[in-house]
C-alpha cells in the first residue's frame, strides 16, 4: 500500500488558505476599530495637551523645557498672540525641523492660546 503524495500538500494548502482568510477577518475588524479610534481623536483634538502631546512634545519637552526645540516656557515674552500662531501654523522659515505641518490653522490658535499662559 502506498501513501498518496498529494494528501499533505493539499492539507497544507487548505491550512494556508483557512489562515489567509481568518487574518483577513482579524485585520477588517482592527481596520474598523482603527477608524473609530481616528474620528474619537479628531473630535477631541482640540484639547491643548493633546495638541502639544501629539505633535510637539517630542522636540520641546513634556514640561516645555526644551530638547531638539526650544524651550517653550516663556514663549509669551518672545512672542505676541498672532505671531505665535504663525509660528505654530506655517513654521519657522530655514528650520528643517519647525515645517509648520504639525497643526492646523484652528489648532494652532488653541495651542497659541494655551502656550501664552504657561
């Protein structure tokens, strides 16, 4: 009697094909889960620290303090309302770094707003 060779490529193949489609099935349902999660942030993004968090805390500090960018603790004296937001907004001209693609105008305005009284 001898053993049919197909039999273990066709269970491997049916195996694979099983896997493929539960992990597609996995990956929708973290696709979904994805995009709730990015409607939940828009709407509360326009909280102060979670504009600073997300996308400043990186170069000026958790406290503000400095590191790739300045410190931002007195940034009210270098500063006045409008410019800040400019700053914010478009970037600082020759910077490789302060691009002013970090927060829109609307953002840039609450965070503005919130840096002058730090």
């Amino acid at each position: 009697m001898t053993k049919n060779p197909i039999v273990p490529f066709a269970l491997i193949a049916t195996l694979g094909i099983i896997a493929m489609i539960v992990m597609g099935g996995v990956g929708l349902s973290q696709m979904d889960v994805a995009e709730d999660g990015e409607s939940t942030e828009e709407e509360g993004s326009m909280e102060p620290e979670a504009i600073f968090e997300n996308n400043c805390m990186s170069c000026h500090g958790g406290d503000l303090e400095g590191g790739t960018g300045p410190a931002l603790t007195d940034v009210g004296s270098d500063y006045d309302m409008e410019g800040l937001v400019d700053v914010i907004a478009n970037g600082v001209e020759g910077s490789s770094l302060m691009t002013g693609d970090y927060a829109n105008d609307e953002e840039a305005e609450v965070l503005a707003e919130w840096l002058m009284d730090q």
